[in-house]
C-alpha cells in the first residue's frame, strides 16, 4: 500500500520546514533551503506556500493545536500549586527544545498582533489564569507561601522558562558554551527552575 502521507508533497514539506527551522531558525530559513530539503523545486514549493512567514503559521498552527491546550490543563488542573510550577516547566522546556525556533516567533506575533495571536493559541476560551491566581491565593490563605503576587508569580515563571531560549545564541556565546552543553543545561533545568521558583515563595 502507498503511504500517502509521506507522497503528500504538502506533508514533505512540512516535515522538510519543521528541519530547517530547526536547524536554522525562522531568520535564517530560507525558502530554497525548504525546497531542497523536501526534495522539490521551488516554484511548487511557492505553489503550496507563498512565503516562509505562512509555512510557519501553518506549523505552529499544527503545534498549537496539542501543545497549548496542554498548558490550559495545567493551569485548569486540581492539582496543587507547587505542582503546577513543576509541570508547567516541564512541559515548556520539553516543547521548546525540540522546537528551539518557536520561541522568537511567538514573542514577535504576540507584539504585533496579540489578541489575533492569543485567540490562534486557545481558541475562543478565556486565558486560564484565574484559576492559577485563585490556586495562588489558597495557598497564601492557608499559609503554605508567602503573599506574593498572583500576576507577578505567573510572569516570573513564563519569564524563566522563556528568556533562555530567546536568548540562547547571546548567551552560548557569552559562556562559550556549544549547542550538546547548552541543551545539557536545558535538561539541568527542568529539575532546578521549580525548585527554585517554590524554594522562593514557600514558608
């Protein structure tokens, strides 16, 4: 039987962006380099997507479509707060190391279009902060953590997770640090960032 998957030159392609992205990021991509890798020539890759700005919308569209909804439940769980943080972490730097390029393009659409870009990511379904916040103020009620700021707590964690990966060739350069090092890191991570964030609110 033909797997028509892979003869899908939709599909092909895809799969030939999601290397290149990763490999060379969403500036350096370039549209022949797509091409090339998915076997084709670049008139019918331009056929299928007219710039590589649209190929990667259909990417993430793709991507937002399982990973975010993912981050919804942990935020929306009964689980307590200082396993959401550790799951929350978890998930993020699991997803962003194997899509390293994804991070830029979210901070760039969510600047120049945010609303647009945050109904793409949940749909049409309120951000499911409150019940972090709400979880935030149980804990400080029940003298588990120190008072602390819901909205503050919640910025602090997306910051950490994401400002390595935004700011990972800056800082490979900087420490002197190759790519096997850095991801080593990124794992070493996932462990110390929760413990870190709890270690600092928790009484």
């Amino acid at each position: 039987m033909v797997n028509s998957k892979k003869d899908d030159p939709e599909e092909r392609i895809l799969e030939a962006a999601r290397k290149v992205f990763l490999k060379k990021g969403m500036a350096g991509a370039r549209m022949q380099d797509i091409a090339d890798e998915a076997g084709i020539n670049k008139a019918m890759l331009h056929y299928y997507f007219r710039s590589k700005e649209k190929l990667f919308e259909k990417i993430f569209s793709e991507l937002s479509q399982y990973f975010f909804p993912k981050l919804v439940k942990i935020f929306e769980s009964d689980e307590s707060l200082f396993r959401k943080i550790e799951r929350f972490v978890d998930e993020y730097i699991d997803q962003m190391s194997r899509t390293p390029y994804l991070p830029i393009f979210v901070l760039n659409e969510v600047n120049r279009q945010p609303e647009p870009f945050i109904r793409k990511m949940i749909g049409n379904r309120r951000p499911p902060v409150k019940k972090f916040f709400d979880s935030v103020e149980k804990e400080i009620k029940k003298g588990i953590i120190k008072p602390v700021s819901p909205a503050q707590l919640l910025l602090n964690i997306i910051s950490l997770c994401v400002f390595p990966f935004a700011a990972r060739p800056m800082f490979q350069i900087m420490a002197n640090v190759d790519k096997v090092t850095f991801d080593a890191l990124l794992q070493q991570r996932k462990r110390e960032l929760p413990k870190f964030i709890i270690d600092g609110i928790k009484k």
